[in-house]
C-alpha cells in the first residue's frame, strides 16, 4: 500500500519533530486526501457538462434544468465530512492543545518576545524566576526592560534569535510582542500564535527530535517581515545543560544594566509579563486574586491539571 501521508510531503510540508505533529498531519493528511476527490470529482463533473450541455445538441437553454436529487445528496455529503472533520478532529484537537497544558515542573518555560523585525527569548536562568520586565525600562542595551533592582532579573538568560531547548521535555511559550501583531511559527513542531501586544499568550510543544529548526513569522507585519526568522535548536539534554551554562555565565555582564536607568521611584505600573495568566492558560493551583502580590513568576507554580 502506498504511502497516504505523502501527499503532505508533496504540499511541501517540512518533517514533523514533535510530540503531537502527528495528530495535526492527519488531519491535514485526510483534508488533503478529501480536497484531491473534491478537486477531480468536481473537474471530472464540469467536463462533463461541458460535452453533455454543449451549444449544438441543446441550441436553447431548457430553463428547468436538473430535476434529479443527486447534487443535493452530493453536496450534503460534502457538507457532513467537512463538519466531523471539525467537531470530531479539529475542534477536540485544538482544545487539548489550548486547554491541556503539561505541568509547569518539568517543562521549560521562555518568554518570547517579537518586534519588528526579530526574535527575544527571555529564560529565567538558574533561579527558575523571570525577572521583572517594564516597558518604561526598554532600551537599546535592555531590549525586554528587565528592572535591574530586580534579584530575579539579574541571572536571566535573554537571546536574540536563538532558542536552544531540551529534547523530550514540554515547552511552554509566553508570548507577546512590543510593536505589531507578529506571527511565532514553529512549523516543524506543529504550532503557531500570534504575538500580540499587551497580550501573553501561552503555547506550547514537546520537540521529540534534536536538529535546528526555523521560526517564522507568519504575519505580515511591516517591510522587514520576510526577514523576521529565528532559530530553535533542539539539543540533547547535555548540550542544553552546557548551553545553560554558557548563556548564564554571560548573562551577569549582559542583562544588568546600571540601576540609575530607572527613571524614577515609583513603583512599577501594571503586572509583570509571566505573572498573570492570559486568557486560556493553564490553570494554575490557586490563581493570583492580586498579581502584584504573587511571585515574579508562573513557573515554579504547582500546575492545577
Ligand atoms: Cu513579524
């Protein structure tokens, strides 16, 4: 028997390297399959028509038309494949990838950041906690505003266009953005959200195969949009521990800009990026009835599922 997922292959589909790609090429690969019938079906049907209705066998146009119920029962049956294939494939899906996170405990955690026209990835470095992030702190040498009164912030690991993660552990992504709408897509892993400002907006995947993987964007969200790409590196967990270390080691010279950056004393306007959870995020144990009074950060926190 043939191959019946190589109809993705041939839709230029790249190589699945995650926990649950498979699930989502199937339902392409059955989507695929059906648009193909529905293709040849419906160009087989109008050639048809074509030499059966032509002009010099019926030279006026009967007004009637087809009286036979057939095209109806057709069309039904179009219409009843596409709606299990949403509520019984797409819709299920879809809500355990929004509704069913892993827990926090063993996943890695990274605040992604787009702007126009890259990349930020933001870890918590060794302490396992996100340093405060404020918009009114954003510079150039500061790109994510992290407060440098912040102990938190002061081993956080933040780099530009490279992630490297784990193989076989969850990753979960918070995701924003500081100017446009951005687009972080992750084909190989099977997902993509929109970066929206003033938003976080959780994702996440399970990488099942080591490699270097692109991120695009896949919005078009300004001129240098067809530039905007990133990279995620899927190492094994050596690899990721060694990067670990090298990317902590650099981050006490790179992220700690001068305290006397702080414009002033007052204390910091709005919830920290990481502390509030967005819309449609995992539930936590006990949900912060006041951000500003929960740790610095979501991802130590005890996952409720
Ligand atoms: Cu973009």
């Amino acid at each position: 028997m043939i191959n019946l997922a190589l109809i993705n292959e041939m839709m230029g589909q790249p190589g699945n390297a995650s926990e649950h790609g498979y699930q989502i090429d199937h339902i392409l690969e059955f989507a695929h399959w059906f648009m193909a019938a529905l293709f040849v079906g419906w160009s087989v049907f109008f050639i048809y028509v074509l030499i059966r209705f032509r002009k010099n066998r019926h030279p006026k146009a009967d007004y009637h038309g087809v009286r036979s119920a057939i095209s109806t029962h057709l069309e039904f049956s179009v219409v009843l494949i596409d709606a299990v294939l949403l509520l019984c494939f797409a819709i299920p899906l879809w809500a355990k990838r929004v509704n069913e996170f892993p827990p926090t405990g063993d996943a890695v955690l990274v605040h992604v950041v787009g702007q126009q026209f890259n990349w930020t990835f933001h870890m918590p470095g060794p302490d396992g906690q996100f340093g405060r992030r404020e918009v009114d702190l954003v510079t150039n040498s500061n790109p994510l505003g992290i407060d440098p009164n912040d102990p938190a912030g002061k081993d956080d690991i933040i780099v530009l266009g490279e992630l490297h993660v784990p193989v076989n552990r969850p990753v979960i992504i918070e995701l924003s953005s500081k100017d446009v709408i951005h687009n972080f897509d992750l084909p190989h892993m099977r997902i993509a959200a929109d970066a929206i400002p003033g938003s976080l907006i959780p994702l996440w995947f399970k990488p099942i195969k080591t490699g270097t993987y692109e991120v695009v964007c896949g919005q078009l969200c300004g001129l240098g949009h067809y530039g905007m790409k990133g990279t995620v590196v899927v190492d094994s967990p050596a690899d990721y521990q060694a990067w670990l270390k090298e990317r902590a080691e650099l981050a006490g010279t790179q992220n700690a800009p001068p305290p006397t950056q702080r414009p002033s004393g007052e204390p910091p306007v709005g919830p920290t990026p990481g502390t509030v959870p967005p819309p449609g995020a995992p539930k936590t144990a006990n949900p912060p009835a006041k951000p500003e009074q929960k740790p610095p950060q979501s991802a130590s926190s005890p996952s409720g599922r």
